[in-house]
C-alpha cells in the first residue's frame, strides 16, 4: 500500500522520502566528500547511531566522493537500515591498509537495504599485478570490494560497484537476501576479481544485473540452496561458476537453482560446473535448471569440468567425489569459441545423473570444425533441436 502511495504521489517527493525514516547523514558525523579525508570513523558513528534506532534508519552518502579505509557495519541493530549511497565510496589504492578480507564489511545484520545508484570504487587496478604472489605467499585474497556475513532478509539495488581488489560483492551465510539491478565492472585482465561470490546461502535472488570482471561473473560455492538469477549480462569474465568444489570436508551439498534469461558476451565459460579432481568431500550438486541462455563467442558454452586441476599434478583419488545430478540445460543457443561447445566431463567415481538437454544450438566460430559435444560418465538425455548432436542417450 505505502508503494502504491509512493508512486501516486510520486511528484510530491516529500512523500517518499518520508519512507526512509530517520536520516543519518554522513557529513553530520564530520564526514568529507573531498576523495582524501579518511571517514571510516564518521561512517562507523553514523552506523552506531542508525543502528541503534528503532524503526527505519537512512545512513545518507551525498552524491559527493568520500574516501574510505576498512569499515565493519555489526548488528544487530533495533530497526531496519537503509544504506543509501547516491555518491562514490573511495577504497585505499593500497591493498596493505586494509586489514580485514573486505573493505566494506557488513555483518549480523537484518532488513539492511543497500541502494542508492551511487559507486563502490575499490582502486584495485594497483595490486592486481601482485595479486597471484600475494595468494601463493599468504595463501590470501585480496580483499571484496563489499562483504556480507550473516545478513537476512536483505537487499541490494542499483548500486555500481568498481575494480574491487579481490572479489566485488561476496557473500556468506546470508538468507532471503535480493540483488537487484548491480552493475559490477573491472577489466577482464585483472585477476581473482569474481562479481559476485557466494557461499553458505539459501533464498537468494540475483535480477538484472550487468557483470563483467577478470574472474566469474558469479561464483557459487558450497552449502548454497534455492536461487534464482534471471536477466544477467555477463563478460567479460569466467561466466556462471558452481565450484569449485571438493577441496575441503566441511563443504555442504547444493541445491534448487534456477538460471534464465541470461546472455554471456566473450566469456572463457558460460554455464560451468568444476569440482577437484582429488576431492576430499562427499557431496551432491542438484536440481538445477538453465533456460533461455544466449552465448555470444564464449569459449566453453556449457561446461562440466569433474577434474579440476588448475596447478597439476593433483593427487588421484579416483575421481571426484561430488555427485551431479538432475541437470537442465533448455534453449541455449549462440556461438562458441571451441569445438567442444558442450562438455560433460564427468567423475568416474560419481558418474553425472539426470543430465538433460532441450533444444540447443551452439555453433563453433572458433578453429576445428563444427562444435561437437563430449561426454563422459555422464547419464541423461536430449530432446528437441539439437545442435552440437548429442551424445547423451
Ligand atoms: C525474514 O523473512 C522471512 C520470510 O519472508 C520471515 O519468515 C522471517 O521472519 C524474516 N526474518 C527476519 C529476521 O526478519
Ligand atoms: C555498467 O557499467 C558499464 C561500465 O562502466 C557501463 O558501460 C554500462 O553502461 C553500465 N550499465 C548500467 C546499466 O549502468
Ligand atoms: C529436478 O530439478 C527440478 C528443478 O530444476 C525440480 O523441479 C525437480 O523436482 C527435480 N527432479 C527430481 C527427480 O529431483
Ligand atoms: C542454429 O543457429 C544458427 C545461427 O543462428 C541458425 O542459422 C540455424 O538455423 C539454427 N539451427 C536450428 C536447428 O535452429
């Protein structure tokens, strides 16, 4: 009813704005938009503040560009938060002042709402040539641009977020949690810079979103159940990536995941499903549906890699360990960079199940000859227009 009246009186902004509650302005707490004062130490008074506010709290970021060192937002709070960012938060050029795995760092937190339209800028171009050092030294990641820990029943829309350090938007353990409308960006060379990474989630929705970075556009992890992800552009960048998986015992299955209406752009994969080869963990990955997904000259279209092996020679343990099953691809189409435009590369241990095809069309613009399709322990089934033809029976 208040967004029907909203929208009625729309031109009465009064009205609107009356919907976001008590307003913490960030320049009240001696905040700066100046792009060198260091307001880590406003913004964490302005939380406090709004946190501890019954009902609906605004922390208001003018449209002004305010430099930021690593900040933690920890609930819980009393009311609902509203984060509105209409300017651009600025990130140390240097990854050492960040001492934390994210530069914006939300936590224990529910009925958070980060909006805005404004700009997360992570000034990640000067470590991402030290980037693959750093993780081979510390075994660490830079840092996300914006993290989520615990936070449910949450909501990010129209919000930018730029050449982050490490991952852009990075999740766990978070529930009931919608990104609606994000725009993630870095150059397609930088390393390790996943738009949006997930781990530990359940009841997520990722909606019209444009991503394009130098890792995947959206990375799914263990323990993850119940997405729905529609209207995704993504590339550059490694595509829709479930894995990798296997590698350590306490990772959880994954499940229900539905992916549509999605065009890839000059990706190195589309639909991609990678698990170690030398797994540890036992675990299913199942009930998936792939639906009306357009390939522009991606180099792996439909990918499933059971031996994952980035830095060879891994030990051999006879195969994953990580059971897929019930897998539907419908209605894909478009161009591939490679003649093995579908790729079932399935584990010898745990041979994929229910792997089904309808009407796909993906032709091969790379070098080879026409696209072929590979399969490998790998059950299921193809019906409708099939080219590549199909090797599943
Ligand atoms: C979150 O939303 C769910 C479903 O809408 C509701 O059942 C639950 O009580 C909410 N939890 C919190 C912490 O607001
Ligand atoms: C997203 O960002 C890219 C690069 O900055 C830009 O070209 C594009 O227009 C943006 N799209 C939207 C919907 O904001
Ligand atoms: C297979 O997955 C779909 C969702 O993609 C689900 O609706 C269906 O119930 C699953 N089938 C079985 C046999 O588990
Ligand atoms: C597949 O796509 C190509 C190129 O877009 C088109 O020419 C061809 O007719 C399509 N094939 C089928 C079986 O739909």
């Amino acid at each position: 009813m208040k967004a029907i009246l909203c929208l009625y009186f729309l031109f009465v902004a009064v009205a609107c704005r009356r919907d976001r509650g008590k307003i913490f302005d960030v320049r009240t707490y001696g905040a700066k938009g100046d792009s060198k004062t260091d307001n880590a130490d406003a913004f964490m008074k302005a939380w406090r503040d709004a946190c501890a506010q019954n009902g609906k709290s605004t922390i208001y970021i003018s449209k002004k560009t305010f430099y930021m060192s690593d900040v933690t937002f920890k609930g819980p709070c009393k009311g609902k938060i509203v984060f509105f960012v209409t300017g651009t938060l600025l990130a140390p050029a240097d990854a050492k002042k960040i001492k934390q795995d994210a530069w914006v760092h939300f936590q224990y937190v529910d009925n958070l709402v980060v909006s805005g339209g404004g700009t997360i800028d992570g000034q990640g171009s000067n470590s991402w040539s030290s980037n693959s050092n750093i993780r081979a030294m510390n075994s660490k990641l830079l840092p996300a641009n914006m993290k989520f820990d615990y936070v449910r029943n949450s909501t990010i829309r129209g919000l930018k977020s730029l050449n982050s350090k490490g991952e852009h938007l990075s999740f766990f353990a978070v529930d009931h949690f919608n990104i609606i409308r994000v725009n993630i960006t870095a150059p397609g060379n930088s390393p390790n810079t996943d738009g949006i990474k997930i781990g530990f989630s359940s009841n997520m929705k990722i909606w019209d979103s444009h991503i394009g970075t130098g890792d995947d556009c959206i990375a799914i992890l263990a323990g993850n159940t119940n997405f729905d992800i529609h209207g995704i552009t993504c590339g550059p960048g490694h595509g829709i990536s479930v894995g990798s998986l296997g590698k350590f015992k306490q990772e959880k299955s994954i499940h229900s995941f539905v992916v549509r209406d999605t065009v890839f752009t000059g990706t190195t994969d589309g639909i991609r499903f990678k698990t170690w080869d030398s797994s540890v963990a036992d675990l299913t990955v199942s009930d998936f549906w792939y639906e009306n997904i357009q390939m522009v000259d991606v180099k792996h279209p439909i990918n499933i890699e059971q031996n994952y092996c980035p830095r060879p020679p891994c030990a051999k343990l006879g195969g994953s360990h990580v059971q897929i099953r019930n897998v539907t691809f419908k209605n894909i189409w478009g161009t591939s960079g490679t003649k093995e435009a579908v790729n079932f590369q399935c584990s010898k241990s745990f041979p994929c199940k229910g792997i089904h095809l309808i009407d796909i069309n993906l032709t091969n613009r790379g070098p080879g000859g026409p696209a072929i399709d590979l399969c490998e322990n790998v059950q299921g089934s193809a019906r409708g227009k099939m080219v590549p033809p199909s090797c599943l029976k």
